[in-house]
C-alpha cells in the first residue's frame, strides 16, 4: 500500500522555528487544502499537542471534520467571507470563528446567528491588496458597523492576507500599513479590534522588517516549504512510501519505460514500484514553489532535467536508488543494482505533499 508518512517531530520543529521567527507570537495554524497535503487531522493534532491553541481552514466543512476528530479546545478561524447558507449553517455548527469581508456578509452572519439563537463570533477581514476578501481601508464605517451594529455577530479580530509576501519591495509593508491604519481608526472611533493579524509564512520569512500583529497564520512553514528567497531552517515533511513489487535482472542495452529515453548501459538489477505521477511524484521539484501551478511545466522541467544528466533517488533501506526511464502513472523503476533488495522492501519517495491525492492515507510517525 501506496501512504504518505507525515514525520511529527519535523512539523514541531517548524513550528519552533516559526516562533522563534515571529518573536513569540501566537500561532494560528492554517490547515487549508488537507493540512497542505499532510493530511487535515493528522496535522492539526500534531500542532494541537505542541499548544497550538488557534487553527483556520477555508471550507467550514473542516472546521466540522476537527470537531468531529475531538479537536474542541481550539479556535477555528475560516478564512473565507461567506454568505452561502451552507457555509453559515456549518460555521455555527462547528462553533467556528466566522470571516466577515463585507456588509452583506455581516448581515447573512447575524441574520443566521439569530435564527438560531445565538452569537456568532467573527473576525473583520480588510482588503488591503489581495482583492479577494475584505472592506476596503477606506470603509471605516461599515467596519466599525460590523463591530457594534451586528447584535448577534462578536467580532474579535481584524485582519488581512499580503498578496505580494514572497517577494522583497515594499508592497507587503504598504499592506501592513493599511491595516494598522485600520486598527488605529477602529481606536479611535472607541472600538476594540481585538485579535489584529496578517503575516502568512512569507511574510514572517522573507519580511523579518514588519510587525507582525498580534498573531501570525502559518501554514506552509509547518510543512517546510516557504514561497521566496529566504534561506531558513525549516525542514521539509512528508515522504511517499510504497513496497517494491517486483525485483528483475536486465541486461545491457535494454529500455526502461515510455520513450525508451534510458536503456541500460551494463546488467541492471531493477525494482518496480507502484509510485507515480499519479500519486504526486515528479509532478514538481522545484524546491520553492508551492503552488498548483501548472503540472505539465514541471513534468517539462523533470524531462528537461533528466535530459541534462540530472537524476532522480528514491531512498531504499538507507541506500540511494536511481529512478530509471520516465515515471509512469503509477510505476516507478529503480536501479538496485548492488543492493539490497527483495520485494517487499519500503522504498521512500521524496514528493511535494500538495500534490499527493487526498485519497492516499496520511500516516504521522
Ligand atoms: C493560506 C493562507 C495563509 C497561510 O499561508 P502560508 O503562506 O501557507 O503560511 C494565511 N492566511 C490566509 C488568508 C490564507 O489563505
């Protein structure tokens, strides 16, 4: 069986290095998108156990899908303004910490919140260059409205995304500024924003110049991968993992998968194993990028790669083994010549956990 192993001890350690980072600062875990491919409970229980205290996802679907795992003591902010009644109705649900971006979201909020008796608690999100979500700076009033005129609605934060984190320049701190603005007027119209937050994992490593709020929202950092240039000690997490199913001696001048584009050069001892492009491997290898940008670029980057001499391993028992040939959908040929090797033994992929399917169980270890 094809799993996807989720090393716990790596994410603690991302996650002191976040803190130390950010001076300390709460940390509020983004667990979006599966928890970033490793694995939406998996990783919010190993964050939970290292006192993580304040998670966010986007679809309130998963806010329910903690609480359902027993994950009850943390706030879970949704970092998405709704007005879609399933969402509200899950939000509510999951006693979640709503995200209020606009007046008709604040309306949608209370009107739902009353309908049930209740209070909604909800952050305010400023659109300071994102374009997504969020009042525009200049809408003070109708912010300082969602605070006070929502009787239903407790707002408790304020917050933005950067748009521009991974890069240097002085975009992400003109958002910065924005916010602070915000906050200020929010002050000063005798309002208490609570909670002010806006530094992703970008920002809190390519941005060390900007105050980081009262809290950050990290996500990628956990899994060890950054967007930008910083260099910093996180450790990338998460390996594919699957048995050799076949083990065969080739002789020379034999082709290795489609195309034929390796033959082998002396008497080849081969392992097959059922990893591909379907499970996420050799999708992408670029070592910053983490986003679902193109497949068929980096398909087009490996190939290029490997056409330059560049090679690819897969770990087998502590030894290195050579990807032979193209990687099929679901096949992987190995050179395990002078190796140890019979079938049934774990070869260890090194992949982009983003791009491992959902349906592939996650393991932490
Ligand atoms: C995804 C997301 C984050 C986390 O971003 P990372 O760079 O992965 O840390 C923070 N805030 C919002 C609103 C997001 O959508």
């Amino acid at each position: 069986m094809t799993e996807f192993v989720v090393e716990a001890d790596l994410v603690i350690a991302n996650l002191g290095v976040v803190r130390a980072a950010c001076g300390g600062r709460d940390v509020i875990a983004v667990l979006k998108g599966n928890g970033y491919g490793l694995g939406l409970l998996e990783l919010a229980h190993v964050v939970a156990e290292a006192g993580v205290r304040q998670f966010a996802v986007t679809d309130p679907a998963d806010a329910l899908r903690l609480r359902g795992d027993g994950l009850t003591a943390q706030d879970i902010l949704i970092l998405r303004s709704t007005a879609l009644p399933e969402d509200l109705a899950a939000i509510l649900d999951a006693r979640a910490i709503a995200t209020v971006g606009s007046p008709g979201a604040a309306a949608a909020l209370e009107r739902a919140a009353e309908d049930r008796g209740l209070t909604a608690e909800a952050h305010v999100e400023i659109d300071t260059g994102m374009g997504r979500y969020g009042f525009l700076p200049t809408q003070t009033d109708a912010v300082v409205a969602a605070y006070r005129d929502r009787p239903h609605v407790r707002v408790t934060g304020l917050y933005t995304h950067y748009a521009r984190a991974f890069e240097p320049g002085g975009a992400t701190a003109a958002q910065a500024a924005a916010l602070r603005g915000v906050a200020d007027r929010l002050r000063a119209a005798g309002v208490e924003p609570g909670l002010v937050h806006a530094s992703n994992s970008a920002a809190v490593f390519n941005h060390p110049e900007l105050d980081h709020f009262d809290a950050v929202r990290i996500g990628s950092a956990l899994t060890g991968r950054v967007s930008g240039k910083a260099t910093t000690r996180l450790q990338r997490v998460g390996s594919l993992r699957a048995r050799v199913v076949e083990v065969r001696d080739l002789p020379a001048g034999r082709p290795i998968g489609y195309g034929g584009t390796f033959v082998t050069r002396r008497p080849t001892r081969i392992a097959v194993v059922p990893v591909g492009y379907a499970d996420g491997f050799m999708v992408e290898k670029s070592r910053d990028s983490y986003h679902l940008l193109d497949y068929a670029r980096y398909v087009w980057h490996d190939t290029t790669a490997w056409r330059h001499g560049g090679a690819t391993y897969a770990d087998l028992g502590g030894h290195p083994a050579r990807v032979l040939g193209r990687v099929g959908l679901n096949h992987t040929v190995l050179d395990v010549t002078g190796l140890p090797c019979a079938v049934g033994d774990e070869a260890v992929f090194t992949v982009n956990p983003l791009l491992v399917p959902p349906a592939i169980p996650r393991r932490s270890v």
